[in-house]
C-alpha cells in the first residue's frame, strides 16, 4: 500500500466548506474505485507551545500501489488541480510513500 500525501502550508485563503463538500468529493469520484481510504487533517499546533501548525491541511490518499495512483490520476490531474485555486492560494507539497505499518 502507499500513501500520497499531500501537504497544505500556512497560507493566507484556505476554504475548508469548499474543500471538504466540493474538492474532495471530485477527488474521491475521478480516482474510484483505485483510491482506498482518505484521511483529512487540519493543524492546529505546532510542536513547540504557541507555535502555529507547519500545514494549515493535510491529506492522504491510500492506493494498492504507485502504478495504481497514477493510473487513476492521470486522465483526471488537470481538472483535480485546477480546482485548487477554488479553495486555497497554498501550493501543496506531494509525497508518495511506501505504508510499512
């Protein structure tokens, strides 16, 4: 299994309504039936007291494997990350990992 993590910094816009009723559910509809799980996170801290969290969002999206991912991204990159500016003037940060537990 992997994960692609995707990683919203701090930013001035980020429309968590849009995000979770409109955003993800095109995610989760273009990349069915290849897309295994999702989890969402919101920061709220930092590690140190008083400190802001380093993402203000971050998101997993599970896969049986990498091929799977991009098998089901492809077709569907340009309409999935041309609705970012929708919700966020964040650029994500994308990182595919190996799930080892």
């Amino acid at each position: 299994m992997i994960k692609v993590g995707v990683f919203y910094p701090q930013s001035a816009k980020f429309d968590w309504d849009y995000y979770m009723t409109k955003h993800m559910p095109l995610v989760q509809s273009r990349l069915s039936p290849a897309i295994k799980k999702v989890d969402i996170e919101k920061g709220l801290a930092g590690g140190a007291p008083g400190a802001d969290a380093t993402y203000q969002c971050v998101c997993n999206l599970h896969f049986d494997s990498v091929e799977a991912f991009q098998a089901a991204f492809g077709p569907y990159a340009a309409e999935i990350m041309g609705d970012i500016p929708n919700y966020t003037d964040a650029q994500p940060v994308v990182q595919i990992s190996e799930v080892k537990m």
